[in-house]
C-alpha cells in the first residue's frame, strides 16, 4: 500500500495529464485522468505499483487492451475494480512506445538544412517508423497556402499532415538517408501484428487522433519492406557504440522525441552530455536533433520565451539551441517564438 505522499504524486501526473495533454485531443482520457486524479482508491492502488508502471498511457492502454469499454470515467470504475489484475498484468508485460510515424513531418524540416547524405540514429526507437522521413508524403498547411511534397521515388501510401507558422519551413527537398538505425529497450518487430496492434491500441481515442491508427498501420507496411535493425539496449550504454557504426561519409543524426521523460534528472544531464561530444568521441560529423517537452532539461526551458504556450508541444533543438515548437503527435510546427 502506497503512503499519503505517493498517492498525491500520482494525482498530480494523472491531473496533469488530464487538464495539459488530453484536454482538447482526447477528451475521454482527460475524463479517464481526472477521475482517477479524485479517487483515492484508484490512486492507492496505483501507489502499489513500480513508477514505470503507473503512468496514465501505459495505465489506460493496458485498461484497454484488457476489454475496458471507452465510456467515461463513472461507468468504467468499477470495471477498472473488478479487472485491476488483468490491468496490472498487461502493464507488466508492455510497456508506452509512441511510435507516431507523423512526427516525421516536424522532422523534415531541419533535416532538409544538412547538406549531402546523412545516417539516422533513433534512440526509443519502438517499431523505427521515425526512420523513414523519406518515404513519407507531406501535406502542409501554412498562412499562404497548402503545400504538398512527395518523396524523390513517388507519392507514397502514407500521407502525413502539419500546419507551419510560416511557408519558410516548408522543406525544399527530402534528405539522403544511406543509414537508419535505432535503439530501444524494448524494439518492437514491425512485422508482428501483436506488436504493431499494441502500438495502435496506445493511441488515444478522440476525433484528434482517429486518423492515427490507419496512419500507423500503413507505415508499419512501408517499414516491413526495409525493416532498420533496432538494437536492443540502454540508450545511455548504447549510443556511442552504435553511433560509431554508421557510415564516415555521412552527417549522422541522433534524433528522439518524448524519451528523455522516462529518465531522471542527472541521466538526462549525462545523454546531453555525451551527445554534446559524441562527434569528437566517433570522428564524424553528428547533429543532435530533439523532441522533448519543457521540465526535461532546464538549459533547454530558458530558451523558451516567457508566457508561450506549450501544452501539446515538444521544443524542438538543434544541438541543443531550441528552433521551433513541434506538435506532439507533429500536428503543426512554429518557428516563430525562437526566430532570430
């Protein structure tokens, strides 16, 4: 049993979760997060679990995936109750792999800046549908007018979608990727239906994310054709090793999003640290692109102006100097609060 203190901590997450990323996108997991944020049973028997395991993705995905019926949050107590087992189990079994192959949308536009052929390195890799930008049609809308780029080989089956602040972001060509690879502590086989089927249970229900299933699935169709080998591994252990494999000839980007949250403070100290040297440490150019939300590293936040709005957005940065806020799910990309 969790003490007073563990169960006011878990309220705050799921309350946060609640009123900052669901509220807006997903309302019946904003119901779901502030009736369990108010239910000190639900919140005691969360507070038994291990932190990883009690976070509201994992929590609601594992509810599903166990049959729980999306309905609010009152009609599906109980069986949240009756089925806390089943619940716990699946959580313990899987674990939260976002793997939103539309955030490659909010990617083009930086790697479109590197000149030449570049390697692409994914740390919290999933499934590697990240590591296919160029393989992916874009539609974006900007304040001029729609923009539609495909890529160099043909329109493709997947067609991702994100509105700019400006017309200047709209890449003027896709990159020259000779290299992918990726690393997780759990990679997901992209030709496992089990496994690609948990990645699309993940996604939340709401009208902001039914197109995100379908979206999925066709890239996970693209993916299996030319499937990247994800390696299996600590990201903090594993970087500088895997890094050092890709091609002396080609700009190597380390890229992620939303992976540094699942570390503590002086891990995310330490991965900032070794990617600031990571180009001296394997002798070739590296660019260090991330995706994050604002509380992960404090040199990061300070480069956020006062008073802009970050509920649903990562900061996006370029070796760590913030260049644009980039949607959670790469809905839309603004550059406009760190233009220069």
């Amino acid at each position: 049993m969790g003490s007073d203190s563990d169960a006011a901590r878990i309220a705050a997450v799921y309350d946060d979760f609640g009123r900052r990323w669901a509220r807006r996108t997903s309302p019946l997991y904003e119901d779901w997060a502030l009736g369990i944020a108010s239910d000190p049973e639900l919140l005691d028997r969360l507070a038994a679990l291990a932190p990883a395991k009690r976070q509201p993705n994992l929590v609601f995905a594992g509810a599903r995936w166990a049959g729980c019926p999306l309905r609010p949050y009152a009609e599906i107590r109980s069986w949240l109750l009756d089925h806390w087992d089943a619940v716990v189990t699946v959580g313990a079994e899987r674990s939260v792999q976002t793997n939103e192959a539309n955030r490659c949308a909010t990617w083009l536009p930086p790697l479109a800046r590197i000149d030449g052929p570049i390697a692409l390195l994914e740390v919290g890799a999933a499934a590697g549908l990240c590591l296919f930008p160029d393989r992916y049609s874009v539609e974006y809308t900007t304040p001029d007018a729609p923009r539609r780029i495909d890529p160099p080989a043909g329109p493709s089956e997947v067609v991702l979608s994100c509105a700019l602040d400006t017309a200047a972001s709209v890449p003027n060509r896709y990159p020259e990727v000779v290299w992918r690879r990726g690393i997780d502590l759990d990679p997901i086989d992209v030709g496992d239906p089990d496994a690609v089927a948990w990645l699309a249970n993940l996604i939340w229900p709401g009208p902001d994310h039914d197109a995100r299933a379908a979206r999925l699935r066709a890239a996970a169709a693209i993916a299996v054709t030319d499937p990247p080998e994800i390696v299996r591994g600590d990201l903090l252990e594993r970087v500088t090793d895997v890094a050092a494999a890709a091609p002396a000839e080609a700009t190597l980007v380390v890229f992620h999003s939303a992976v540094l949250l699942y570390l503590d403070a002086a891990q995310r100290v330490r991965f900032a640290e070794i990617m600031a040297g990571l180009g001296a440490a394997i002798g070739r150019d590296v660019v260090w692109l991330s995706n994050e939300t604002i509380g992960t590293l404090p040199a990061i936040d300070a480069q956020v102006p006062a008073g802009t709005p970050t509920d649903h957005r990562f900061v996006q940065t370029w070796n760590g100097r913030a260049i644009a806020l980039a949607g959670q799910h790469g809905a839309h990309y603004e550059t406009g609060p760190f233009a220069r």
